[in-house]
C-alpha cells in the first residue's frame, strides 16, 4: 500500500537533492502533456528517497504501463492516444535510468535503453506522417534523427501561440 508522501525537509517531494530535481522535471513534462499528472504522483509515492533501484524499479513500471496502453490503443485505432502512451512511455523509460549507475547491478542499462528508443520510434510510427525518420550520416554510420513536423491545419492550437 502506498504511502502518503510529505514534503521533504528541504520542502520538496525528496531530500535527495538529485532525486527531487529529476522528480519536478518529470511533473512539469506532465503539466505540458507529456504522460499524466496523476501518474507521476503516484510513481513519485512509491520511490524511497535516495534509492537509486526503487527509482528504477517505479519509473520502469509505469513506463511499462503506458507502453502497454499505447500497444492497446494502436490495436484498436486510436493512434492519437497510442503516440501520446507512447511518447510518455519513452519518457518514463528514459527517467528510470537516470540514477541506475547508484544500482548494485546496472546491466538493465541497455536493455532499458532500448525500450525506450522502441517506444519512441512507436510514437513516432503512430504520428500518422507527422514525425518521419530521418537517417544522419555520422562518420561513415547513420544515426537516428527525427523530423517532427507541426500541425499545419490549424485544427490543433499551438501551446504558445
């Protein structure tokens, strides 16, 4: 069951000082729409403050949940909700790994990573065109680059127009 946190000593959610500035990045991603206010509350709850794994482990959990709500939405559809599940998804995956070399074993590096790249190139398919791939030549190799494109039509408000 989970707890109902306080504010720290230092008056935010942890004393750690790390801990509190990656845990305000990830309310004020929300707050643009980026995931889900509620959720990042709640994931907050449940780290122990300090604890580089139970860092990972509640930020990897719901990454997992809204990319599991991206694979649903996409599957029936929606692929505007699908993208946005994604994109967060992407965003919590990239957060847990933060603080993993404080971990005892930080081999879930990789593999983490990799999620979160999948996760994006999810959202990225999901865009219906609006975000394409674009591959960057770097030193004989390409890298992965992204062209995201703006809404045009007009049908969707800029946040700061």
């Amino acid at each position: 069951m989970a707890r109902t946190r306080r504010f720290s000593a230092r008056g935010g959610f942890f004393d750690d000082a790390d801990f509190d500035f990656e845990a305000r990045i990830m309310l004020g991603a929300s707050a643009c729409g980026i995931g889900d206010v509620g959720a990042v509350l709640a994931t907050i709850d449940r780290i122990a403050d300090g604890d580089a794994q139970s860092w990972f482990d509640a930020w990897s959990a719901l990454a997992a949940d809204f990319a599991a709500r991206g694979d649903t939405a996409l599957a029936t559809g929606h692929t505007d909700t699908a993208r946005w599940a994604y994109v967060a998804a992407s965003q919590y995956y990239g957060k847990a790994v933060v603080f993993i070399d404080g971990m005892a074993d930080s081999s879930a590096f990789l593999p983490t990573f990799r999620t979160h790249r999948t996760c994006w190139d999810r959202a990225v398919d999901a865009s219906n065109g609006l975000d394409v791939r674009i591959p960057v030549p770097y030193e004989g190799r390409e890298l992965p680059g992204y062209l995201l494109h703006p809404d045009a039509s007009g049908a969707h408000a800029r946040p700061w127009s």
